[in-house]
C-alpha cells in the first residue's frame, strides 16, 4: 500500500476518531451528553480559531459562493447532530460497541457519494462497504 499524502491525514483522522470514543465515553460519565457535546463543540471551535490564527488564515475569499457556504453550514448541521447521537450512545453502551456502529458512516459515504455526487461504484467499492457492515456485525450485535 503506497500511503500518500491524503492517505497520512485519513489515518491521522481515524486514530483521533478513536481516540474520540474513548475519551467521549470517559467524559460524558456523570454528564448530560447534549451538555458533553456543548463543550467538545467549543473546545474544537477555540482549537480550529487558533490553528487558523497560527497560519495566518482568516482571509476569506473576495468573491465566496453561496453555495459552498450552504453546504458548510449543511455539514456543520450533520457534523452537530451526529455528535449529539454519538455521544448519547456513549452514555448508552461501551464505547467498543459504539464506535464500530458509528463507523458505518463510511457505508453512507460510499452510497451517498455514489448517489448525489456520482462517483463512480466499482467492485472494489462494494466489496469495501460489505466488508464494514460485517465487521460491523461481528462487533456490535449478539
């Protein structure tokens, strides 16, 4: 496997998504889950402000689309709501159980990918999105 560029900062996303679940799960003991995800939420909101400030970033582009925008503003929406169900889940049930459910967002991708933006969807594609629901299968139903 030649790991590129994107493929570092994919890898770097899924450790801390896992780092995510674990942390999640100890912070949300003893805490509304709406309340545990009120501070995620601005915890990443000052740590996001001061990379942008570090790298000198807060330009915005002098003829910025509306549509770009309402989509950020979509994913922030999404962003927001899994994180409320995600963390309620946490509360709910242990964190091994959880995050494997939570990564079936990587089927929905691939489907909705195919399906809004027509990507292309090839054999090694389906057998990828198989391979996740039964891994998913394995870990997280009796």
């Amino acid at each position: 496997m030649n790991v590129g560029g994107w493929q570092v900062f994919a890898l770097a996303s899924a450790f801390f998504a896992g780092l995510t679940a674990i942390l999640g799960k100890l912070g949300v003991e003893g805490l509304n889950s709406n309340l545990a995800t009120l501070i995620r939420t601005l915890v990443i909101l000052f740590v996001t402000a001061l990379i942008v400030t570090a790298r000198s970033e807060w330009q915005m582009p002098r003829n910025l689309a509306f549509r770009p925008v309402l989509f950020l503003v979509l994913s922030g929406v999404a962003t927001g709501l899994s994180w409320l169900f995600y963390y309620r889940a946490l509360q709910m049930a242990p964190a091994s159980l959880v995050a494997p459910v939570d990564k079936l967002s990587v089927v929905f991708a691939i489907a909705l990918g195919v399906l809004i933006l027509g990507e292309p969807l090839s054999a090694k594609l389906l057998l990828g999105g198989a391979l996740v629901v039964s891994g998913v299968l394995v870990l997280a139903w009796k």
